[in-house]
C-alpha cells in the first residue's frame, strides 16, 4: 500500500454517530500498520480519556510549559547578563549581534516549552509510545505530495497579501493597534542578518522550530480532536484555522494566518501525514526568511501604510491557483487510495 494513502479510507456514511465516523476515517491506517496489537489498539488508549479532558490536558500543559519557559528564559538571561523586559522595550532594527541572539534563543526556548513540549506530553500522556501513530507522524511523507504541499503554500502568497490589506481596512482599537507595531519591530530586528550562521539560526528558530511545534499542536492534537468530537473534518479544519490565528495575536494579520492554517488543515485532511503540513509550515515561514537576507533591500516594510498595493488579477490568480491545486492533491490521494484498496481486495498470488 502506497505511504501516502495509508489513511485515507472514504468517510463512513454520516448518520453514525461522531466517533464511529472518525474510527472509520483511520481505518485506512490500522490496515497498513505492522501486527503487534499495541499499534493498532493505539486509539483505545486515548479513547478512556473523554474529548473535553482532552482538552483540558493539551491546555494544562501549554499552561505550564508557558510557565517553564519563562522560568527557563530568565535563568538564560541570567547567565547571559540580560533582562528580557528591558531588552525587548529597545530592541530594534539596530541592536548589536549579541542582543540579537539573546532574544532569538530566548524564543527558541519559549516556542519549545509553549508548544512542542506540551505537544509530546499529551501525547505521551493520552497515547504512551503509540503516539508518533496517533499525531500521524510514523511514516516519512510522500516526495510528489509534500511538492505539491509546498506548492500549494507558495501559490497562496498573492492571495495572503489580499487578505492582508482587507484585514488592514478594519478599524482596530488602539491597544490592538499598538501590540500589532511592537511585534512588528521585532520580528523586523530578527531578521537583520548579517551572517550566514544568523541566517541559519532563524530558519531553524524562526521556520523549522514554529513549523513543528504548531502543527503538532494545531493540525495533530486540535484538528484531530475536534474531528472526533462533531465528525466533521471540514468544520474541524476552520475552527483550528480560527484558533492558529487568534493564538498569534497579531491582529492586522489574522486573516491571512487564519487563510494559512486553513490550508494547512486541508493538508492534513487530505494526506493523513503530519509531515507534510510541516514542511509546507516551514516552506512559508523560510521563504520570507531568505528573503529578508537575500533581498533585504527589496522587503516590503512591515507597516500596512508602507505597503506596495496588491493587485486583484494577482490575487485571483492565486486563488484560482489554490483551488487547482487543491484538488489535485485530493484527487492523488483519492487515486492512490482506490489503487491500493483494490490491491488489497484482490493480492497478487
């Protein structure tokens, strides 16, 4: 059975109840995983704990490793000589390399603790060492799909810079507005790069890093159990778009992040492969990366005001683009997944 139709088995008819439809969705899964009894029994596991403790438990735990990054922030600090507070307050485009690097590791350690970590612990928590099985990461992506993963990401950025400027029209208090601009600065200063080892370091801090731990938490804890919850994947994959959005707090922007999780949901929807979300994740964040060392002259200023407009052929283009695209990846895995049904209802002998 081809890898990237392993969990693709059509949808039971939808007048069973949630769960029953969401077993019935794995089973494409439980059909091609090895015989020990402790990967395929990998759902009952999590399935003692009802879904809202679920909930409750990935909550908790982003609760205290919020905690425990703090804590572990300061004591870097510390060592190093720096108070967070005071270095962000005038932290900007022209701080000095070291400062620079104080704050890219400091979000380093607090991505870790904040998402990936609460991520694995409830995991671990809900699906002990079948948990790689549960967040569908037990198995390398598909090279053809996660191209066209990346591609769909890609094709998507004219339709974003859409979005941005829709978003742009609505009036925001003030507060909102003020929080918007002083994360505006900081990312602006990370990435002032005037080496290739600081390039390095912000495509692992600022792409690879948020690229795993937020579709661990997004696409394979919230989606999954959102979609085991009402049994229904469409739903499942816009209400965590809304809550990807919403956690960044970046209010200017929400529209095109929450464009952005939403395809990262259908990703996922459709391959049943974590991995392939999180290259595309990493895809979108290292492109602007590269950009802003390789082209830094040509970046567009963060600021909506200073923004070159967008162009609606562009936009629609992109969007058109994405709908194509789209449903040529959920066509592949549709093909590849009768393809390997039919293999296996009738084996070569």
């Amino acid at each position: 059975m081809s890898d990237f139709a392993v969990e693709n088995a059509p949808y039971a008819p939808q007048f069973a109840p949630p769960n029953q439809i969401y077993r019935a969705r794995q089973t494409g899964m439980d059909m091609n995983l090895t015989n020990s009894s402790s990967h395929l029994n990998y759902k009952s596991i999590g399935d003692s704990w009802p879904v809202h403790l679920q909930l409750i438990l990935l909550i908790g735990f982003i609760f205290l490793g919020t905690l425990l990054g703090s804590f572990a922030v300061w004591l870097f600090g510390q060592e190093w000589g720096y108070d967070l507070p005071s270095v962000l307050a005038t932290f900007n485009e022209h701080s000095d390399r070291s400062t620079r690097r104080f704050i890219r590791w400091s979000i380093f350690i607090n991505h870790l603790c904040t998402f990936l970590l609460p991520a694995l612990a409830t995991a671990w928590v809900l699906f002990r060492a079948q948990w790689p099985w549960a967040l569908k990461v037990h198995r390398p992506p598909h090279v053809v799909l996660a191209g066209w993963g990346v591609l769909f990401i890609l094709v998507s950025f004219p339709l974003a810079q859409a979005l941005y400027w829709i978003n742009h029209q609505m009036p925001l208090p003030e507060w909102m507005v003020h929080m918007e601009d002083a994360t505006n600065e900081m990312i602006k200063a990370l990435l002032v790069m005037e080496t290739p080892h600081e390039l390095l370091v912000n495509l692992l801090i600022i792409a690879l890093v948020p690229a795993i731990g937020e579709e661990f938490i997004f696409r394979g804890l919230l989606q999954q159990t959102f979609e085991k919850m009402w049994g229904q994947g469409i739903a499942a994959i816009w209400i965590t778009a809304l809550l990807f959005s919403a956690f960044h707090m970046q209010f200017e922007g929400f529209l095109p992040r929450f464009a952005l999780g939403a395809v990262l949901g259908y990703l996922f929807y459709w391959t049943r492969n974590l991995w392939i979300p999180i290259l595309a994740h990493f895809a979108n964040n290292a492109v602007q990366v590269l950009a802003a060392y390789y082209f830094r002259e040509l970046v567009v200023e963060l600021e909506p005001e200073s923004a070159e407009p967008f162009t609606w052929p562009s936009s629609l283009a992109s969007l058109a683009l994405v709908l194509l695209i789209g449903h040529h990846i959920h066509r592949l895995v549709a093909e590849e997944t009768s393809t390997s049904t039919s293999t296996q209802n009738h084996p070569t002998i």
